[in-house]
C-alpha cells in the first residue's frame, strides 16, 4: 500500500517536471522568434535618404568629438542590436535558470527514487522477516507437539506395562499349581500298582450272570 502511494507522488511529481519543462521550451522558442525579428529589423530591405541628426553612439564607438551625426537609419540599427543584446541576455539568463531548474529536478527526480527504492527495500526485508519469524513459529509448534504426543505414548507404555506384568505373572502361577497336580496325579498312579481286580460276576440259581446295575456299582 505504501509502495502504490510513493509510486502515486513520483508520477504526479514526474507530470509537474513535464510541464515545467515543456513551458520552458515554449518561452525559449518564443524569445529566439522575437530576436529573429530584432535582427531583420537591423538589415531592413529598402533604403532612404535622411537628415542627419546628432546623436552619442554606444562606449565601444571612437570618437574624438563632443558629438556624432548619424543617420535614422543608423539609430534604428544601434537600438536593434541593443535590443538584440538585451534580449540575448535575457535569453542566456533564462536558459541558465533553466539549466539550473532542470539540474535540481534531476537531482530531485533521482533522490526520491533513491528514496523509493529504500523504503521498497525496507518493505521486503519486514515481509522477509515476518515470514520468517512466522515459519520459525510454525517449526517450534510443530516440533512441540511432537515432543507432546512421544511424551504422551511414554507415558501410555509406562502406565500399561505393570498391568501386563502381573496378568503374566498371576497366569504363570496360576498355571504352576495345576501342572504340578497333574505331577502329583502321576505320581500317585505310578506308586499305587497294577489296578485291583473286579471282583466276579454274580450268579442267579440257574446259573446266569446278574447284571448289576450302573447306581450299585
């Protein structure tokens, strides 16, 4: 936003510069159309004849006299080339004005790009900061909560681990006794011997044999 608005300002200011400029250049083409016209006035076309009239020249003239009689024609000329003179002057000084406004709006028109391109540099650095500083942030957040779920699965393993310890156990000891009947069992039955002998079958008086039933036995 700061960079559109200084970019506003600078072609505003560029327009100013333009104008001033082409003003510049209308006033010179003007002044060198008016001196044109002061030098035709000094070389006119036709010629007459005049009285002479007594007149001082100009101090670059030499004359020795009190005075000098020139012609109307020749004071026209002497007042044309002064007024040639002073209009190259004015033109000079105009031209050196103008040399001198275009010099500092050159130096202007460069110390505020300077400028521009300063603050636009300063913007970048403050977006390269920000953007920085923010993926600096999402990195420490990142890496907290991965430093939160590892602590969290310790303690999870930490918490579960005693409880499987002792369903182990209590099943190990619990599976000892039984093994250990079964031992004994054994052991029983190998020490008792061969295994007695039914005893004989019952008779009736016609010599059957009696089927005792499963509840009597």
């Amino acid at each position: 936003m700061k960079t559109q608005k200084l970019e506003s300002i600078a072609k505003i200011e560029a327009k100013q510069l333009s104008q001033s400029i082409h003003s510049l250049q209308v006033n010179n083409e003007l002044l060198h159309a008016q001196n044109e016209e002061l030098r035709r006035e000094i070389n006119p076309a036709r010629t007459r004849s005049s009285q002479r009239t007594t007149l001082v020249t100009r101090d670059g003239d030499d004359w020795h006299s009190g005075a000098v009689f020139i012609s109307p024609r020749k004071l026209r000329t002497l007042r044309a080339r002064k007024a040639v003179e002073q209009d190259e002057a004015e033109q000079s000084r105009l031209q050196k004005t103008h040399d001198r406004e275009l010099k500092a709006a050159a130096t202007a028109y460069k110390k505020q790009q300077a400028e521009e391109a300063k603050v636009a540099r300063q913007l970048t650095k403050e977006e390269r900061d920000r953007e920085r500083k923010a993926r600096a942030a999402e990195l420490a957040a990142q890496r907290a909560l991965k430093k939160q779920q590892r602590d969290a699965a310790t303690a999870q393993k930490s918490h579960d681990t005693p409880t499987g310890s002792k369903r182990k156990a209590s099943h190990k000891a619990a599976r000892i006794p039984a093994k250990r009947r079964r031992v004994v069992a054994a052991a029983s039955r190998d020490n008792a011997g061969p295994p007695a002998a039914s005893p004989p079958p019952k008779r009736s008086l016609r010599g059957r044999n009696i089927k005792t039933p499963a509840r009597y036995k």
